[in-house]
C-alpha cells in the first residue's frame, strides 16, 4: 500500500509539473472522463485545484557523484511567491529518495530514503541544498552571478543554464541540468 501512495504522491507532484500530460493521457494510462481531447484533460488535470499564482516551477537532471560514484535522479524545484522553495529528488523510476525545502537561508532535508538516512549525510545534504538553493535564489535576481565560492563549495552556472556545485570537502559534485523550460 505504501509503494501505491508513493507513486500516487509522485505522480500529484509532476503532474503539475509538465505540460506534456497529453502523452500519458493518449497512451491510455490516465482514466477518467474521455469527453474532451487529451489537451483539455491534460490542462485539468495539471492543476486541479487551480493554478497557483506566482509559482515557478523548475526540473532538472541530477547527477550527484559522491567519492567517485554515481547517482542520478530528476530534481523538482517548486518556487513559491513567498520565496520559499519546496522540492523532492526522485530517480529514474519514481523512487523518491529525499524532499526539501529552503526558506529565509535555512534548508530542512526530510523524507530521506533509508540508505541516506544517516545523521551526517542528513547534514552534508541540508548544508548543500542550503547553498545550492540561496544561490539559485539570488541567481533568479541576478543572472549576471555565475560563481560563487563559500568556504569548501564552488557554485557554477554554465552558459546555457546548467548549474554544477562542488563540496571539495566531502567530494560531493551535483550537477543540474535544465529538462526544459
């Protein structure tokens, strides 16, 4: 039963995410009324309370390598019109391996799968995502920043948007790719 509301959970959080719903629509995966066409079912079913004003939503490609191995998951960055940022890492197969959030510089890391769930990958995950996402923060501001450096950390932005962060520290490198706009 929890595997089917993780799923459940993960699917409320994409769907408002994409656009492109209509290809799960006319793939037959989706039920429900087959009254309109694909686009229209798509459009209520993105956002079924209502679309939320102000909110920007951001997908990435994560790629983290940690001591020379590889994880690699989508990254889902809700920005509300508060600034506070809420987000989730899943992999490629819907398992969500840890949730976020950042507000007033601080950043919580939750709902972190059992591998990871130790205190101080906790907290080298908090301490990134907490620079990770103040940086992305004021780079939304200001798109002249392309780098920073904060004692052991190195935020980048490459020219077509891609954001590499180093922890020198601990041998951590996150790189986020854009899915699309």
């Amino acid at each position: 039963m929890s595997l089917c509301l993780t799923f459940v959970e993960l699917l409320l959080l994409l769907l408002p995410c994409h656009a492109s719903v209509s290809t799960i629509v006319s793939a037959g995966f989706a039920s429900g009324n087959s009254g309109g066409s694909p686009a229209q079912i798509a459009e209520c079913r993105r956002y079924p309370l209502g679309e939320p004003s102000g909110t920007v939503c951001r997908e990435y490609n994560l790629f983290m390598e940690i001591r020379g191995r590889e994880v690699t998951g989508i990254c889902i960055i809700n920005i509300q019109p508060d600034s506070t940022i809420v987000g989730t890492v899943v992999n490629e197969f819907g398992v969500k391996a840890f949730d976020f959030t950042y507000d007033s510089s601080k950043a919580k890391v939750f709902n972190v799968i059992r591998p990871l769930d130790k205190w101080y990958i906790r907290k080298v995950l908090r301490n990134d995502f907490r620079f990770i996402l103040s940086n992305m923060q004021s780079g939304i501001a200001n798109p002249q920043q392309r780098d920073v450096i904060e004692k052991k950390r190195k935020f980048t932005v490459s020219p077509n948007g891609n954001m590499v962060v180093e922890n020198t520290r601990f041998k951590v490198r996150y790189t986020f790719e854009k899915l699309r706009e």
